[in-house]
C-alpha cells in the first residue's frame, strides 16, 4: 500500500475508533447541556496528555488522534457560547497539527481553519481582519480566511472590502480540484461553495435584498443537510442560524420560528436557536410559548460567557 494511503488508513481507523470511544458526549452532546467542570469531550485529551508522560505515542497518534480530540473541545465549547474556551481550544488545536501532517494529509485543513472561525462564530472581527494569511498551497483555509474576512467587513459596514473578499473566495473556489477533500468525507469544493453562498447571503441581507439572501443561504442549509453524521461536523455551526436571523430582521418572524425549529430538531439543545427561537415567538405575541423557551436557553447558556442580541454575531 503506498505511503499517503496507509496514512489516510490509518488516520480514518484512529478518528472513527475515537469517535465510538467517545460517544453521544460530543459536540451534539454538549449542545444538550453538560455543565459539568470537566465535560466528557475534554477527558480523552487528559487521558492522551497522561499517556504523553509514560509513553512515546507514534506520530499519527500525536499528530492526528489527540488534535482531533481537541477539535472535540473548541466546537462543543462554542455551542454552549463559551467563546474564551473555544477560541484557546482551537488555537490548541491547531498548534498540535504538525504542518508535515497537513502536507500529507490535506483533509487536515480542519486544524488551521479552526483559530479563524472561532473568531468569526463571537463576532471577533477585528481580529478576524488582523489574522495572518494562510499558506496558498492550503487553498480549503485560503477560501475560509477569505470567507471570515468577508463576514468581518460586512458586519463594520465594509461592503465593497466584503464583496472584493467574496471575489477572492469564489476565484479560489474554481482552482480548487473535484477530488480534493476536507475531514475525510466532504468535498473541499463544497464546503468552499458553502461558505461563499454564505458569505453572499449576509452581504445580500445588510444590502436589503431579503430574497437574494434567502435564496442563498437556504442553499446552505440544503448543502449542510447534505452532510453525513461525523463528529466533530465538517462545517463550524449549523447555517439554519443564520437563515432564521436574517429571516426574523426581515419581518418574518413566523418562517423563522419554522428554521429554528428545525435546528433545535436535528441539534437538540443548540442555545444560538433557543434564543433566536424566543425571539420569533416573542415578536408573533406568543409570549407564553417563548417564555418556555427562554428557560430551556437559560440552561443551555448557563457556562456562556457572551450575551446574544440574534442567533449569530
């Protein structure tokens, strides 16, 4: 068997045994509110670090299963809004990728990708803009880095910085090759396309074009739907966030209860969409149904250190 492919053999037996190992406490999990001091995601990355003191672990097992095990931390940590925990956590993350491992194993652009959307997932966008450029040769986060900094000169007002940023995404979209893939399963071609219908949508939406924006980020949804159950999931935050929110700022707090409803559905727990979802009953004069709802947030917001104005930053 060549090289790169018992690589990748052995990197898909590590993550998936990992994953068993791990179970419904993951980032799913977290979203259903487990408070404790030490969740269940953060104690296989003691156990590795204890591991790390009495043995020597062979390099994919450094370099690949414990960062993947701290990927679990960053994304679980940012669904219960805790943005310190999951920034530190997906610095860490990306710090114990090797550059050697992501060379050789380009679906390891999870790792670098990782700094740059926590800080776009708390709205950081100043340091999102002051985040050093990528390597070109990693075109999967060259798009997201392009991506984030689009999100971060829309939110400021930016919109012709916004609109260049969605240009270079788009120009790095076509050069990315069919084949190449990101987290082991997903096309890198479509996530990029995710990010920028994304991005296009926000831009649409601060521009008052409410159909355009629907019309692209429902082709987000669509593309997230498309994702087979992986944990931690291939895309940073469920994009049905987004939707609601542009939705609920349009007026259409009824359609937007539907988009929440449906997060809360397929993410059980997720608190972004608890809140959203109060909002959209809140506006229809369903008070007593929201006020149920603002109690379930509250427990699913209980570590949150942030407050919320809408169901993304």
């Amino acid at each position: 068997m060549p090289r790169h492919r018992l690589i990748v053999f052995s990197a898909l037996l590590l993550a998936l045994t990992g994953c068993a190992a791990q179970g419904p406490d993951t980032v799913q999990g977290q979203a259903h509110g487990a408070h404790g001091q030490h969740p269940a995601d953060v104690r296989p990355v003691l156990y590795d670090r204890a591991y790390f003191k009495t043995a020597q672990p062979s390099g994919i097992y450094r370099g690949l299963y414990y960062p993947h095990n701290i990927d679990f931390i960053w994304q679980s940590a940012s669904m219960q809004g805790r943005s310190t925990e999951t920034i530190r956590a997906a610095r860490e993350f990306a710090e114990n990728a090797p550059l050697e491992m992501i060379k050789a194993m380009p679906d390891m652009e999870t790792a670098p990708v990782a700094p740059i959307v926590a800080l776009a997932r708390f709205g950081r966008w100043d340091e999102v803009l002051g985040y050093p450029a990528p390597p070109r040769d990693w075109p999967y986060t060259w798009g997201v880095w392009r991506y984030s900094r689009g999100l971060a000169f829309n939110a400021k007002g930016q919109a012709a910085d916004a609109t260049r940023e969605l240009r270079e995404l788009e120009g790095i979209l076509q050069s990315v090759p069919p084949e190449r893939t990101v987290a082991f399963f997903f096309r890198a071609k479509n996530l990029l396309q995710l990010a920028a219908n994304l991005l296009g949508g926000e831009l649409a939406a601060k521009a008052g074009d409410v159909a355009t924006a629907e019309r692209l980020l429902r082709a987000t949804v669509a593309e997230q739907d498309t994702h087979w159950f992986t944990e931690p999931p291939p895309w940073y935050f469920p994009v049905r966030q987004t939707l609601g929110a542009v939705l609920l700022q349009a007026g259409r707090a009824g359609d937007a209860e539907l988009v929440y409803r449906e997060d809360l559905r397929r993410n059980p727990g997720n608190g972004w969409s608890l809140f959203g979802l109060a909002q959209s009953l809140r506006t229809q004069g369903k008070t007593a149904d929201a006020a149920q709802v603002d109690e379930s947030f509250r427990k699913a917001w209980a570590q949150a250190d942030v407050r919320l104005t809408a169901s993304r930053f």
